[in-house]
C-alpha cells in the first residue's frame, strides 16, 4: 500500500501544481487525498488540520512576521538609496561599476532585510533606470539585479534560515546566520565575474565620478542603516536576545530610522505597510503549515526512510551523494518555492547526510544557496518575475543574459558544497 500512497501523493502534487493551483492549496490537497487513502476515514481531515496548525505553532516562526515587517520599512524608507550611495563608494570606479554597484547594494540590503524579493524590488528600482541610461542592456542590467538579489537568502538575517532552522529540529539559528555569511559574500563575489568579463567585451565606460568629500558624506549617510546588521546579528551571537526577539528589534530600529530619522515614511503610509508585511506573512505561514502537513504525511508513509535507504545503496562516498542532493534541490527549485522545498526536503536529506558526517549546519547553507538559484528561473521564481518587472521586460528576453550567471552560481555552490570550511569557519570561532 505504501507505493500506491506515495504514487498518490506525488501525482496528485504534480497534476494541481501543473494545472496552476497555488503551491500552498497543491500541497495541502495532495496530502489530504494520500491520508484518505491510507486511513480510509474521514478523520484524516482533522488529522491534516491539526498537523497545519501544530506545524505553525513555534516561537521561532515569530521571526519571520517581523522580519517581513522590518524588510517592509526599509524598502519605503529609504534606506536601499543610501545604500546604493555606499556601494558606489566601494565599487562605483571599477569596469562596469554600476553592475558591481547593483550586486554589493543588493548585498548590503540583503544582509539588512533578509528578502530576496525586496532587494530585487527596491535595489532593481533604483539601478535598473540607471543602467539603461547610462547604456547598459536592459536584458543584462535585470540579469544582475535578479541574480544577486538572491544573496539575501544566505547573508543574514535569512528568513529561509529560520524555516530550515524548524524543519531541522532545531538547529541554532544563530550558528546558521553566522554560516552564511563567507558564502554569501563568496556568491556575491562570484556573481561579479561574468559582470565584469560582460562590460568588458560590451566597453561599457567608468561613468561614476565623486569627490572625497561626497565618499565621506555617503559613508555616513548609510552608517544608521549599516548599523541594523550589528544590532541584530551581534545581539544574537553575544546572547543578548534570540533570533525572534532580534527581529524585534530590528522593526522597532527601521521604524525609528525610516520615520524620524531619513524621514521617508509618514505615519499615513503606516496601515499600508502592515497591510502588505500581514498579506505577505499569510502567504509564508500557509506555505508552511501545509508544507508541515505534506512532511507528516511523508513520515507517516517512510518517504524519509526510503530515500535514504535508496541513496545509501547507490554509493556510500558522500561527495557522490552530495552531487546527487544538489541535482534533486535544483530541480526541485524550478517549480517549487523555497519555504516548502526546505520544509519537505529537509526531513528527508538530513538524516542521509548527518550519517555520513556532514555537519547540519552546513547542509543547511548548501540547500538554502541551491535552492536560491531556483528564484531566478521560470516557472515559479519569484525573483525572476519581480527582477523582469522592474526592468519591464518579458522573461524571454533576460534568460541569455541569466545564463553566465547561472554557471558562476552553480560554481560557487560546488565550491561551498565540497569545502565545509566556508560554512563552518565561523560557527566555529563563536563556539558553535
């Protein structure tokens, strides 16, 4: 019975996903028909409810309401302008600066707002027009705002961390922001490679030009905003707060910096923020709360189990095993989002690689940073959509240009797959 339940589950999944229902109903119906079948009763209906409910109810989830709200404030607060200004001080002059402008503000603002949406939205708003005047392809100038958005799902504070954080069991969420930040650094670093090599064959001139004292006064214009990531991951590292109560934290700052200090929110703009921070939160939380169902189910039926056995029996080296994990999640992350791919997938990887010695904390960054790559194609990336939006141009017209960045992001994934170091070196020095 066991192969007609998973054959139940997975059909029914690909047919609803296929027939364009939204991921989060796909996921909660497949599961409620696979418990039908396998109890035969109606009970299975409260069974799927209370699995919802109980996949919710944890404090550490709190973290990711406040974060949204936190990455809400700073998107209408300015505060992605300035750090555009302190990009071009660090990058500005190089070939092709505005490009490496657009990937180290996304990754400012990454490691501020944790969203890979709002960086794509409010970075990609500001740099976007800018290219294209100062004659940068449209195609190629929405490729690097696409791409290197996606750094905010690694460099922390990261929601998807959290999630992965509770589908893990409980990992330190602390140990997984401080894991992601050479990686996330590294992506950003390698994204700025076939940027540099197309600015170079396109000669695309150094157009940013600036006096010391414009460098001094945009360095100090971004310290408030640059001073979030302090707050909020050294709170957490030295133990003054946890990872919810950092989130807190960080909304009562940006509220305070976008409100009082830049002056870039009124409080008539207030209800509209929260209003798009709670739609979005639901979204997240019904994402999960089927996500969790869809897990239990798998548990129930040995999914988990059985995969493992079956990736055990094809090879016991755990760089073969590692390659073939990193294929499924790439695949996976084309046609699912990355809040239910962690919830489902976790339960069933993690117990393969920890037995083969792999440290939880860093399989967490390597299936958060492959997945990423899957935000960035059709048929579901939402990066992708938002990134083509911003520029105003249909994805047929961006994916050549997406393509040399795709290959630097499944460089670097190799590279943090088979070097644990990366992931591990500073956990580590904090004692984790």
């Amino acid at each position: 019975m066991e192969t007609l339940e998973i054959a139940v589950l997975v059909i029914t999944f690909a047919i609803l996903l296929s027939a364009g229902v939204p991921i989060s109903f796909s996921i909660g119906i497949s599961s409620l028909i696979t418990m039908l079948i396998s109890i035969h009763t109606l009970p299975s209906l409260t069974t799927i409810a209370q699995r919802m409910a109980t996949g919710i109810d944890s404090f550490a989830l709190l973290a990711i309401p406040f974060f949204i709200l936190a990455g809400q404030l700073m998107n209408s607060g300015g505060i992605a302008r300035r750090l555009i200004d302190f990009a071009k001080i660090l990058v500005g002059k190089l070939p092709g600066g505005l490009a490496f402008v657009n990937i180290m503000a996304a990754m400012l603002f990454g490691a501020i707002s944790g969203s890979a949406v709002a960086a794509a939205s409010a970075i990609g708003g500001f740099m976007t027009p800018v290219m294209r005047k100062e004659g940068y392809d449209r195609g190629f100038a929405a490729a690097v705002n696409i791409t290197s958005a996606t750094t905010g799902m690694i460099i922390p504070p990261s929601n998807i961390l959290i999630v992965y954080s509770l589908a893990s069991g409980g990992i330190s969420i602390a140990a997984l922001f401080l894991a992601g930040y050479l990686p996330g650094i590294l992506l950003g670093l390698s994204l700025m490679v076939p940027a540099a090599i197309y600015a170079k064959k396109n000669n695309y001139k150094v157009s940013i030009q600036f006096t010391f004292g414009d460098a001094v006064k945009k360095f100090l214009d971004a310290i408030p905003s640059l001073l979030l990531i302090i707050i909020v991951i050294g709170g957490i590292v030295a133990g003054y707060f946890t990872a919810t109560e950092a989130s807190a934290i960080a909304v009562l700052y940006a509220f305070i910096l976008s409100v009082f200090v830049y002056r870039e929110i009124k409080f008539k703009d207030l209800p509209g923020i929260l209003l798009n921070s709670a739609t979005t939160t639901a979204v997240v939380m019904l994402l999960v709360g089927t996500s969790m169902a869809m897990s239990w189910v798998m548990a129930y039926e040995n999914i988990p189990q059985n995969v493992a056995a079956a990736l055990v029996s094809l090879s016991n080296n755990k760089f073969v095993i590692l390659i073939i994990i990193n294929i499924v999640l790439l695949i996976v992350g084309t046609f699912m989002d990355m809040t239910p791919a962690v919830l489902i997938f976790t339960p069933i990887f993690l117990p393969v690689v920890t037995h083969l010695g792999i440290d939880p904390i860093h399989f967490g960054i390597i299936m958060v940073m492959n997945l990423s790559i899957g935000l960035c194609t059709p048929p579901v990336g939402s990066v992708l959509f938002v990134g083509c939006s911003v520029a105003d141009l249909p994805i047929t017209k961006v994916i050549r240009p997406l393509i040399p960045m795709f290959i630097s992001m499944i460089i670097t994934l190799l590279v943090v797959t088979y070097f644990p170091e990366l992931s591990m070196l500073i956990p580590k020095f904090f004692g984790y």
